[in-house]
C-alpha cells in the first residue's frame, strides 16, 4: 500500500491562466513546488464534479513534459482521481486529448503544452485543463483553479508511485487502501480511427493517386509527426519525403513550432518552385494549420474557413450528421458569414479562445468554426484540429477535382473577398503595451473618434462609424465576456482590431487586425497587403502604437 504525503507549501501569485491555460517559462515551473501547485489548484477545483473520476493526460512533446507527466500521475493518486489515462511518452496532440476525453467519458483532461510558442530549457512551458466535454476549461473554472492557487498552502502526493509511461499497459496501484489505475495508451491509434469515420479515406486515396498530387507536410517537430506518418504516409500512401520535421523533439529542433509564413518560412520555400501542389504545416500540440497552395499559394485561415464551410457536402460525417451552423473568433475576416448567409445557417462571432465555441456546439448549433489565427475545427471534437483540417481540404480537393488556388479563386468570384492580415508585436513591454490599450479605451469611452473622418498618409479617407471594446453575451447560458479587443469600425465595413494576446509566457503581445471587402473580382487577385495598406496606416495613427513601443515594424506578419 502506497502512502500519501501532506507537502506544506506557500501559494504563488501569478499562477491565473490565460487564453489557453497556465504559459511561462521552463525556469518557472521549476521553482520549488509551482508545478505542484497548479496542478493540486486544479484537481481542487474541479474534483467536487468527478462522475467517473478519469483524467486524461497528454502533451506536445515538449522540455520537461515528461518530469511534470510523472508529477501529475502523483498528484492524482493522492487526490479523487481513480483513474489516470496517460499518452505513450507523454506525448498526444490537443486534438486526440480532445477526442479520448469524450470517448471513454472521462471528467477532463490536463494538456501539457505551450501551444506554438517555441520549447526547451529556455523558453516555454504549459499546463492546461479540459473539461468533460472535451474543451478547454471556461472561465468559470480557470478562475476558480486561480482563487485556489492564491491561497494553497499544502498538497497531497503519492512521491514513492512511479509508471513506465513509455510502456502501453494498466498499472493498478494501491494508494490508501484505495484502487488508483495508470492506462497508458497508443496516443494516435484513436485519433487516426476517429478520421477515418469522418472522412472517405478511399476517395481522398484515388484522388492522390489518379491527379497525382504531390504533397508536402511538416510537422515542425512537434507532436503531429506521428500522426503525419500514421495518416498521410500509413493510410493516405504518401512517400517519407513528403513528411518533414516528424520526429517529436523537446525543443522542436530549434524551430519556432507556429504554422506561419515567417516561422514555417522552410515549407514555403519548398514550396515555391511548384513541385508540390499542397502543402500544410502543423503547430506544436497539433490544434493549428497553415494550407498553402502550388507555389506556396497562401490561405489565409479566414478564408480556408470560408471555403470549407463552402464544401462540407463533401465530407462524410456532415453528410450523415448535418450543419447547424457557422462561428469565428472576432477578429476572423468575416468571409464565412457571406457563405452562412447563402446557405441560410446560423452564424455567431464569439471572442478569440475556443472555449467560447463548447457551448455553442453542445447545444447542437455549431458545425464548424475558426479562428484567425490558424485555428480550423468542427463538432467531432471540442478544439480545434489542425489534421481534421488537412483532410478537409483534401475531401474538397478530391470532390472539386481544382487546385487549392482555383477553389479561392472561384470562392471570391462567387463571394467576394474579405482582405485580412495581423501584425504581430511579440515580447513588447508589458507597460508599453497597457498603455496602449488604455489610450485606445479612452477613445472608446469618450466616443471622440466617432463620426470623424481620417485621411490616410496615401489620400484615402476613412470615417469612424464605430468604435467599442468587444462584448460577448453566451446565448446558450448567458454569460458576459467583456473587453475582448478594440474594435474600430469604418463606415464602408472595414474593421480594425486592437488586443493584447493571452498565450504568451512573457511580455505582452500586440495584436493588429485589420479586414476589409472588397466585391469587385477583378480586385480579388491583388495583394492583400496593397489593399490594406491606407487601414494600416490609419490604425498605427489611432494608436500611436509606434510611439507607445517604439517598434517600427512587427515580428509576423500574416
């Protein structure tokens, strides 16, 4: 019989989550007991709901995921946990975190991953926790694990257990009198079988083969490389050239693991000459994708959703279950509200986080969604799923019988086009950045901005119609999210959008988005940042952003 330890400790102050979950440095969780904390904080809050009282555990993969998976298993045997279901090696992406809570009607899950912020000894770290459903923790919760942590002042543990996670199997443990089991799992085998349902595998097979489509894949050396092989390489018959960077790494190789035109810049350089006639890069839990086209054709993540909200006919699972509907994260160009409004399906704008789509989809009103920032998913699970995206389009692909430039094109001859990008400020100074924000809430609350008309440094005039800070009511439970991000509205549609970004580990991050329609095809082809340079120019003058940080120029630029 293993013995319990009663482990005084002093709370930590800055242990309250973020967008998705706790994120800082390795060197943070380091310290003496801040690992321990947090995770005792969580099993607090949310032990009094067990049902079954089964905990999934996964991650990206990344430094110091396995010593906090063996501090985890710990902890719980020493809580109400009865039962750890835990990923080979610790490693399983968001998605299938996602999908093996809802499968075997676990309570929750805890997820180890910073997401696609950059891994190892020296930079980031992270623990987050999903619900029964399969999502991300709302803030009814992570605020709950917050008030604990403030005031935690000891914690249980079960220091003598220890389980080979590297060995699939049941470990059955004797904890207290109590039974405590360990199943550690094949961390994609469920994940691939759920694909497999969803999508005709077969036609996407015959369409590779018959177009002969080539494809190229990088899994930035995070968790996706195993699912890459399983999926592209195993059942879709691609060669292991087409697969890059597959080998789980704990700091990704040295690579930036954020599927974006300056961090996964080796996949568009690969892709330039026009060998390949698909490409696709995952982020380092797995959740996010970037889809590129012939010569690195860009898809810019508003429209990818617009597209495939397009074409789900195509696809199985929404042939046999329906669509009820559309969502996207508010800063998301509004390019699939034009297709939801075609099609007669409910369209909702939620705050940027994928909690906010749990309730919408639960109550059988949401199909798919997305969000800027390289965030495609559907109801098959509650995160976002950057694999289910690649299929996708490959099911259009497959159906269509076009190129990933053609589908666009013929999308913005139908629709028009949402012009969108986001400028990037990483690590600015935290006092820089706030006081940006304040500036531009005074504008909000004074309303000094409205009606007035801003001429831009190339001529073009712009008038405020609007300017507000981002509110959003649940219409499922009614809860209020408020000040989600500046919003200025222009009186021809345009918008931009001011936040500060809640996933990094340090700094703060400034986000700049700016959207504008353009009908006129003809105009559809041109380039997205000529067409928005008059917006850009006007939001650095309402936000003095180069005054308040002294950055001339941003980190990403999508």
């Amino acid at each position: 019989m293993l013995e319990v330890t009663t482990t005084p400790t002093v709370a930590f102050s800055d242990q309250k989550p973020g967008t998705s979950g706790l994120r800082k440095k390795v060197k943070v969780f380091q310290q003496p007991n801040y690992t321990e904390n947090f995770v005792q904080s969580i099993f607090q809050a949310v032990e009094d709901g067990f049902r079954s009282g089964t905990i999934v555990v996964g991650g990206d993969g990344r430094y110091l995921g396995p010593e906090v998976t063996q501090t985890i298993v710990q902890l719980a045997a020493a809580n109400k946990v009865k039962k750890l279901i835990v990923a080979q090696n610790g490693i399983m992406s968001t998605p299938a975190v996602s999908h093996v809570i809802r499968k075997y009607s676990a309570d929750g899950g805890i997820v180890l991953t910073a997401s696609h912020n950059p891994g190892g000894p020296d930079n980031d770290f992270g623990i987050k926790y999903n619900i029964a459903n399969g999502g991300p923790a709302p803030a009814s919760v992570t605020d709950k694990i917050y008030e604990i942590s403030k005031s935690l002042s000891s914690y249980e543990i079960c220091k003598t257990l220890h389980v080979d996670i590297g060995v699939i199997g049941v470990y059955e443990f004797d904890v207290r009198g109590s039974l405590f089991t360990v199943q550690v799992i094949d961390s994609v085998a469920d994940y691939v079988t759920y694909m497999e349902e969803i999508f005709d595998f077969a036609a996407i097979n015959a369409y590779i083969k018959e177009s002969q489509l080539q494809l190229l894949i990088t899994a930035l050396n995070g968790v996706m490389g195993p699912y890459v092989k399983a999926v592209m390489c195993d059942k879709l018959g691609l060669p292991d050239s087409s697969a890059l960077a597959c080998t789980p790494l704990p700091d990704f190789g040295g690579l930036h693991p954020d599927p974006n035109l300056t961090y996964a810049a080796s996949l568009v350089t690969a892709m330039q000459d026009g060998t390949y006639d698909f490409g696709a890069a995952f982020d380092g839990d797995g959740d996010r994708n970037m889809i590129l086209g012939k010569s690195a054709f860009f898809v810019c993540p508003s429209d990818s959703l617009a597209v495939l909200a397009n074409h789900l006919e195509c696809i199985p699972y929404f042939r046999k279950n329906g669509v009820n509907g559309f969502a996207r994260s508010m800063p998301t160009a509004a390019a699939v509200d034009l297709v939801a409004k075609e099609k007669k399906l409910p369209m909702y704008e939620v705050p940027t986080g994928w909690k906010f789509f749990g309730n919408l989809m639960d109550a059988g009103q949401l199909s798919l969604c997305g969000e800027e920032s390289f965030g495609t998913g559907s109801d098959h699970i509650r995160e976002k799923d950057g694999m289910w995206t690649v299929l996708a389009w490959l099911s259009v692909l497959a159906h269509t019988k076009k190129s990933v430039e053609q589908l666009l094109t013929d999308h913005w001859k139908q629709y028009g086009r949402n012009f969108f990008t986001r400028y990037d400020y990483e690590a600015c100074e935290t006092e820089q950045a706030e006081a940006m924000m304040a500036h531009l809430t005074a504008l909000v609350e004074n309303g000094s901005l409205v009606n007035q008309s801003i001429t831009s440094a190339t001529g073009k005039m712009y008038t405020v119609q609007k300017m507000d800070n981002f509110k959003y009511v649940d219409p499922i439970d009614k809860t209020v999210t408020s000040k989600q991000g500046i919003r200025v509205i222009l009186s021809d549609g345009s918008r931009i959008v001011f936040r500060l970004s809640g996933t990094g580990s340090s700094g703060s991050t400034i986000r700049l988005y700016v959207d504008s329609y353009e009908e006129k095809f003809e105009n559809t082809q041109l380039s997205a940042q000529d067409m928005l340079a008059a917006l850009l120019d006007i939001a650095f003058q309402i936000s003095k952003l180069k005054e308040f940080t002294g950055r001339d120029a941003p980190t990403v630029i999508t």
